[in-house]
C-alpha cells in the first residue's frame, strides 16, 4: 500500500534528516554487462532498474512480461546462471557477466523450442501474457527435475525423480495463468519431458 | 447482411477448416514472446516518456491542495498533470466512476496525477514526492450495513444480460407457501477482482490534434467514441490500435486511467508517454464484480417439480453504478409456474462494480444451483434427477417462446455417465481416501447468447491471399484462428492463405470481445464479407456467384476452373460487410448450457480443499473450433474454482477500500490448484444464432462450476457454507471427526 502519504512521511523524515528529499538525487548509474540469450550487452542503467526493466526497456526484449512488479505471479520468469528467477525482484546491476536466458533466447517464431512448440501443440495459453515465463519456468523445472532437485510435494528424497503431474503443478505454481490454462500447460510440459526422457 | 431468418445451407457447412481442431495462427508469436502487447510497441512511435499513475490513498472526499513543486523539480521529470488542475473529464458512455479531473475523491486509489520523466524509474521515484492535502469524507463501504437501505433496481438494469429489475409469473408467494417441501436460504458472494496478467496499459502519441493510442482493450469501438468524449476531441481525430490483449475478462470492456493519462501525459509533456497501472492500482482503481447477498426460495411437490421459484439480490455500486444481474439466469433456467425475480442495488463509495466474465451468471449460479442441490437434497432426489423433471424447452415467463435449441438434459445425462455420478454416495462425510474426506458435485451451466453487429474488410490479391481486416479483439479467446478458419472455409482456401489483423480502430467496427458475444458475432462478420468477396470474384471472373464452388484455392464452374487469384491478377478485390442481427433473439431464446461435474478431497484434519476431477459437458452450437473452445471453458473452469474456493476482495470497512490489491493478497487459482479437466462439446448446430450456426462458448465454463465445487465439499464434508468462498475457517470448527 504505498500512497502519497507514506511517500510524503518519506520525503518528511528525509528532510528532518537534513538531507534532500528521497528520489530528488540524480540517478545513479552504472555500467553492466549481461550476457543475454548468448550475447554480451553493456548497458549504463540507473541502478534502481530491474533485471526485468533492463531488458524490456533498454534491450527491447519485451518477451519477458511485467504482469506485477512484485515476484507474485512469474510473468517476468527469466533462466540467470541455469536458474530460473523473477526478474522483476532482482536488480540488473546485481547481474555483472550473468548468462541469461529470455524467452527469446528459446527459440523465435520460424524456429520454436520444443517447449515452445509443445505449447502450441496443446493450446498451454490463451493472452498469451503469461506464457513467456511458463515457458521459461516450464523448461526450467524439466531440469530442476532431471538435477533431482526435490519439491514439496517430492515424497522420497532417495527415490530417482520422476516428472509426475504433481511435481509439474507444484513447481508450476509461482507462474500465474488468469486464463486458466493450467491443465494444457501440464500436457504440453509432459509431452515435452517425455520427449526427453 | 441482415439476419433475420434462420440459416440454410451455406459453405461454412462444409466444414473443412471450421470445426477442426486448430493451432492458433498466433500461437508461434505469443509462446517466442514476438507477440507485442500495449506497454511494448517500441517500434511504432519515437522517443517514448513513461508515465506513473498516482491513486488517491482516501476512498472519499475531496482535494484541498497538491504539492508537486519536488515532483517537478525532480531528475527526469518533463510533466506533472494533476487532478486538481484538470477540469473533471467526461466519463466515456461505459463508465460509471470518473476517470481524472476535479476535486472530488470518489474511491481508493482514483487516479489524482500522472508523472511524466525520461525512465521508468524516475517517473516513480517523483510520483512519490507529490504530496497530497485530503479533505476525507465518510462513505458507505460494507455491503451487509446497507443492504437494508437497497433500492429496488428500475424496469430494465442495462447490464450484463440486462434484464427487469422485478418479474413475477403467477402467484409466487401462494404457491410457495401452498408447497410441501420447501427451501429458503440467503447466501452471499464476494467482490472479486478480475485481475488479468497484463495490466492496463497505454502508449500515447499527439501529431497536433490527433491522438493515436496503441492500448489494451476489448472493445476498440467503445474505447474510441469514450476516448473522443473524455479527450474533447473529434472521434475522427483519436485512433486505438490492440492487437494483442493481455487478457480482459471484462476489466478492458472500458476506457480506463491509462489511456486517460497517457493522452493527457503525451500532452503536457509534448511527447509519446507510455503508462501502464501498477498491479496495486488495479483491484481499486478500476472495476470490479460487485459482491452480492442473494435469497432463494424454491418450492417443490413431493415427486421434485417446482411449482415456485424466486431469486433476489442485493448489491452495490457508485451513484449512477448498475447492479450484479445475478438473478438472471433464474429466469430462464428451469420450469415453476410461479416466479419472482427482483434485485435490489444499495449505494457504495466502493470503487466501481462493473461487468467481469459472465456477469450476474458466474455469482447468480453459485447460489442458485447450490440451492438446488439443497432442495433436492430434501426432496429426498439425486440432485441430477431434480434438474431434468425441472427442464423447460420454452421461456418460463412466455410460454410460447422457445428456446431456440436447448439440450441441458443431453449435457446432465452424458456428464453423468461419463463422470461415473452413478457412484456417489448421497450421504455427505462417508467417503475416505487415506487423510480425505472426498466428494462429488454437479450444477448446471447456463449462459444467454447475445450478439451484436460486426463489420469486417476482406481483399484478395493476386497470390490467392486473403487479408480478413476488423477491430475486433483477441483477448486470448483465438480470435485470429476462427476469423482465418472461417475466411479460409467461405473462399475454398487452406488457413495459410489467410491474414487476420485486428484490434485497430482504423478497421470496420466489430462485436468486440465481451459477454461471450465475440466468435459467433466476428466470425458472422467476416462470413458477410467473405459472401460479398465471392460476389466480386465471380463477376470479376465471368462466372455466375450461384453456380461459383470456392474449393482448393480456385474457384469452379461446370468444366471451368480458374485459380483464386486470378480474380486479383489486375488488383486487389476488396469487399466490406457486417452482420447485423434482426429480432430472432427476441422470437426465440437464445442460450448456451452445460453440466458441471466436479470430485474434490478435504483434508480430514486441517479442512483443505483440493479439487481432485472436474468435468463440463457443454452445449452450445458449433464450435468453431474445439481447441480454443475448450480451452476457454476449462479457463472459466478455473476462475469460478476461484471463485468458489479463495477468490475475495476483502473490504476495508472503516477506510472504504479492497485491502488484498495485488496478486499474493487477491488468490487466484495457481497450477497446484486445478486437476486436469475434462470439456466434452454436444455436437449440435443453432441455425436461429447465426450463419456460423454457433454460439458463444467463453463465458459458459464459468457458469455453474463454482455450485458444483461448494456441493461437492458438502457431499464431502456435510458442511453446507453459504457465504463464498469456502474457505478452510468455514469448515474447520464443523469438521467431522477425523478417527
């Protein structure tokens, strides 16, 4: 709940504090470099630009979604340094020389990631907002599974891991999908998991 | 093309791209991230600012005095606009609460200023330096306190599906209390939020006068007249492009603060300004589905006919703010002689209440088919069984007007078999698996089908490609797929060789994307056009447009078979209709419906709900095309799960606003929530709907679903809650014994 009055008890106590009101300071900027989708990008940004920002506005990758700022729903899913994050919570500047992956990275239209395709295959979208990072997230979890990471719902920790559709919806979790289309992004990511095994 | 008889034949009864089960045409776009949503067009307008929406922090009142000297003096900042210094805009024709202008406070987080700078970042770091002096006001929040002073809602409602404020058939009050088995019950639904993944968002561009805004909204005609009239400028001068949406359900039906404030942004800074609402603005800065407290009365002879039935609703809205038609449905849905039906709307200073997928339907069957589980329950009767001795093939209210097609009873019976019903147990709390309490539950989905005019442009060129041009949306429904696929089937060509561009307001003027109205309305746009672009091709060719077959990509009379672009080799041939719907829909009801069967499991210790199955057998004309379709009723499948299950604005009584704004506080269902879910479609034709013979299908799988959850927790549980959601508090203190 951040509203004018929190931000004027802001700027108040700074200037109680003899100093200038918060957010009137020139930008602070920085230089960082990223490898993205296997490209080195330098970029001087304001440091307080978020991963997710740095590649939607200054990179014009906008295949990464900004669907809530606030890690909450997954639409920003990006894979850094074989980890898949919310970019939107990380700070761009914290990423000097980091190997990320965007949803653009995958594949593009003439050459589709076989995650890709499997979601068009089983229609796993409908907006189409979110499925940049279910994508992501989706290709993601395959491995977290093949690595034997355990989830919540993982029962035996000494148990080779299996790709059930517990473990899919599970690690699926923190990609919200408004349009519902939860159950054809399982099938597409089973499909796909299959196909690797 | 008008339509005003039933259809004949027609060459979308082929059936050789319409029908089948289709990729879509966008699909590559939208799963590479190619697909370029409002916030994102980089490419179509140099030297883009961003704007930052400032919402009020008092939920009623008035403005004493804006402070933005810091703002302004800010790094980066080119413009500040203020409520304060903005005369009070026009609201657009849909709008019930203003958008900018003025003094006056209306609701939380009405947006008061719009800050203007070079980066995202600075535009934030100055909309918090803006220091706001209110003057607050009591205002009337909480629901249940005023219920009591609701108004009657006048003859007609004018939204949603419309419909009469009160109706009565017969002698509801005699008959109900001449019936022999009897139920009366109130029960209350929530606000809800429709909280779609892209949040509203508007990129502005001024060249002198005119306005160009690349935006995010259902209803490109609707935005564009709103637009004009809030900007104060002529229609011909602003133009809305949106051909991507990221997602809507009703919350984009609308001119919103974005579009608003990027054009007055654009404006003041004299440059492109891009504005998106942040994911905390949107639960109170824009609409809502208005919560409701609904009473039903059913009364039945001992054999299950209803003989009396009635369905009332209170809720709340802004002054000039319509109700939540939840008693619609109720109307139409089963037989009773005697009927009432009447809604009453209490004033609330709660940011407005608006249309969100299926409107009055989605919470009007949450309480009426758990109501009919209840009563069939005392009649001692399968609950299935109740709803077929209670089908009616006419209007209820009009005897002599028919349902155009109605199979309820085909959608009871196959779901039924299909779900293995015949299983269940009746007597609630005695199915156990391991820690779970587990239960089944059904309820029937029903929906009005409307329909509203829709123009399309086709042109084919001289390579056999056609280009399908209209404002209509595709909000996630497949749009582009069943405007291709209906283009490809009417000009005898394979999806390939059509182009479907859309959402500009540029294009001929669509259905638009709302109440489910859009695939049967769009589509019967473009088959209009199509109609006429054959006309053109056969004279063009020499042919006679009767005798014409459009097949393979040419187009054939008797011995004569001529490649469709030939037709073009000396220029392109264009041809524009629209559909325009005559008063069928007034001789004949038009409706869609469905049953939902659902199993969940409770945890016998801690009262967790886990949806286990769901299915929905649905019946709703042809279906265009049976991927998208049942990909949208398992996403209303998913929402009224929602609904049933977490889904819960929670007022703030005393400050007057939706405490859980954002996406961790508002639940949604996530993955973990929903099982996999069956769609079965009857295979059936509506020739009375349209020329496509279809009917709307996205609205459907909301209807009825989040019943057929609540029963099934009472088969599970024997906890009958009332009061949606049903969330564990509800259960836990009557959970049974977990030995």
């Amino acid at each position: 709940m951040i509203g004018a009055s929190a931000a004027a008890a802001m700027a108040a106590a700074a200037a109680a504090a003899g100093d200038a009101p918060a957010g009137t300071d020139k930008p602070v900027m920085a230089k960082v470099v990223l490898n993205v989708n296997g490209q080195r990008r330098e970029l001087e940004l304001d440091t307080r630009t978020s991963l997710l920002d740095a590649a939607r506005e200054h990179l014009h990758l906008t295949g990464s979604k900004k669907g809530c700022d606030h890690g909450q729903c997954g639409a920003c899913t990006m894979i850094v340094d074989g980890r898949r994050i919310n970019a939107c919570l990380t700070l761009a500047v914290m990423h000097q020389g980091s190997e990320i992956t965007t949803i653009e990275g995958l594949g593009g239209p003439d050459d589709l990631h076989p995650m890709q395709a499997a979601f068009v295959a089983h229609d796993g979208y409908q907006c189409g907002y979110c499925t940049p990072g279910q994508i992501c997230s989706g290709v993601a979890v395959l491995a977290e599974i093949k690595a034997g990471i355990p989830s919540h719902v993982t029962a035996d920790l000494n148990a080779p891991m299996q790709v059930t559709d517990a473990e899919i919806r599970e690690r699926m979790s923190g990609n919200i999908c408004r349009c519902g289309a939860y159950s054809n992004i399982v099938e597409a990511m089973t499909e796909v998991a299959g196909r690797q095994a | 093309m008008k339509f005003d008889q039933p259809a004949g034949q027609n060459p979308i009864d082929q059936l050789k791209v319409v029908g089948k089960a289709t990729d879509r045409i966008d699909g590559k776009y939208k799963t590479t991230g190619t697909a370029a949503y409002a916030y994102e067009r980089h490419d179509v307008v140099a030297n883009q600012a961003y704007g930052y929406v400032l919402g009020a922090g008092i939920a009623r009142g008035r403005i004493g005095a804006m402070h933005v000297d810091e703002a302004k003096a800010a790094p980066g900042v080119l413009a500040v606009v203020t409520t304060l210094e903005t005369p009070r805009l026009e609201r657009g024709k849909m709008n019930t609460a203003y958008l900018f202008g003025g003094d006056r406070v209306q609701h939380y987080h009405q947006a008061v200023a719009v800050v203007v700078a070079e980066t995202f970042e600075q535009a934030r770091a100055a909309a918090f330096l803006v220091r706001v002096d209110y003057l607050p006001e009591d205002g009337k929040y909480d629901l249940a306190a005023e219920a009591s002073a609701a108004k009657p809602v006048p003859a007609d409602s004018q939204e949603g599906s419309g419909g009469a404020g009160e109706e009565r058939v017969g002698d509801f009050e005699g008959a109900f209390a001449e019936a022999p088995v009897t139920l009366d019950e109130t029960y209350s639904t929530a606000d809800e939020s429709h909280a779609m993944m892209e949040p509203h968002a508007t990129i502005a561009a001024w060249d002198g006068d005119k306005v160009t805004l690349w935006t995010s909204n259902q209803m490109i005609a609707w935005g564009h007249g709103s637009l004009a009239k809030i900007l104060g400028v002529p229609k011909e001068n602003v133009r809305l492009d949106a051909p991507f949406v990221g997602g809507g359900f009703g919350g984009k039906l609308f001119v919103r603060a974005d579009a608003v404030l990027a054009a007055l942004g654009a404006k003041a800074a004299g440059r492109p300004v891009k504005v998106a609402l942040t994911r905390p603005l949107i639960a109170n800065n824009t609409t809502h589905r208005p919560a409701t407290i609904q009473r039903v009365r059913i009364g039945a002879t001992k054999d299950g006919t209803i003989t009396a039935i009635a369905h009332e609703s209170t809720s709340g809205n802004l002054p000039d703010g319509s109700p939540e038609t939840a008693v619609n449905q109720t109307r139409m849905l089963y037989a009773g002689a005697n009927r009432l039906t009447a809604m009453k709307l209490a004033q609330l200073d709660l940011p407005e209440g608006n249309a969100m997928r299926a409107p009055g339907e989605a919470p009007g069957l949450m309480v009426l088919e758990v109501a009919m589980d209840e009563m069939a329950e005392k009649l001692g009767m399968d609950p299935v069984e109740f709803r077929l001795r209670n089908d009616t093939q006419v209007d209820p209210n009009k005897p002599d007007r028919r349902f155009s097609h109605r199979d309820l009873v085909g959608c009871l019976n196959l779901g039924s078999k299909k779900f293995g019903w015949a299983k269940r147990n009746p007597t609630p709390g005695r199915v156990r698996d391991g820690q779970w309490l587990v239960g089944v539950g059904m309820a029937s989905a029903y929906r009005d089908n409307m329909s509203l005019k829709s123009g399309a442009r086709v042109r084919l060129d001289g390579r056999g490609m056609v280009t399908v041009e209209t404002d209509m949306t595709d909000v996630g429904t497949g749009s582009y797929t069943i405007i291709a696929q209906t283009a490809a089937e009417m000009m005898g060509l394979p999806l390939d060789n059509v182009v479907v561009r859309l959402g500009d307001s540029d294009f001929p003027v669509s259905s638009g994307s709302g109440g489910q109205f859009g695939a049967n309305s769009s589509t019967s746009g473009v088959y209009a056009a199509c109609v006429k672009l054959r006309e053109a091709v056969a004279q063009r060719l020499g042919i006679n447009s009767a005798d014409a077959v459009f097949a393979d990509g040419e187009v054939r009379s008797g011995n004569r078979a001529v490649p469709l672009g030939e037709a073009a080799a000396e220029g392109d041939l264009t041809a524009e209709d629209a559909i325009e719907f005559g008063d069928l829909s007034k001789q004949y009801q038009l409706s869609t419906f469905g049953a939902h069967f659902v199993e969940v499991g409770v945890d016998v210790h801690t009262a967790e709900i886990r949806v286990r199955r769901m299915l929905a057998v649905c019946a709703a004309g042809r279906i265009l095309n049976p991927k998208s379709a049942r990909n949208q009723v398992i996403g209303g499948m998913t929402m009224g799960t929602g609904a049933a299950l977490m889904e819960e604005l929670a007022v703030d009584t005393k400050r007057g606003f939706f405490a859980n704004h954002d996406l961790a506080g508002y639940e949604v269902p996530v993955h973990a929530d929903i099982p996999h879910q069956e769609v079965i479609f009857l295979d059936e034709v509506d020739p009375i709907s349209s020329p496509m013979k279809a009917k709307g299908v996205g609205e459907l799988g909301i209807c009825g679903v989040g019943a057929a959850v609540a029963n099934a927790v009472y088969n599970a549980t024997g906890i009958r809650v009332r009061d949606y959601p049903i969330t564990l508090d509800k259960l836990l203190d009557r959970m049974p014994e977990a030995a």
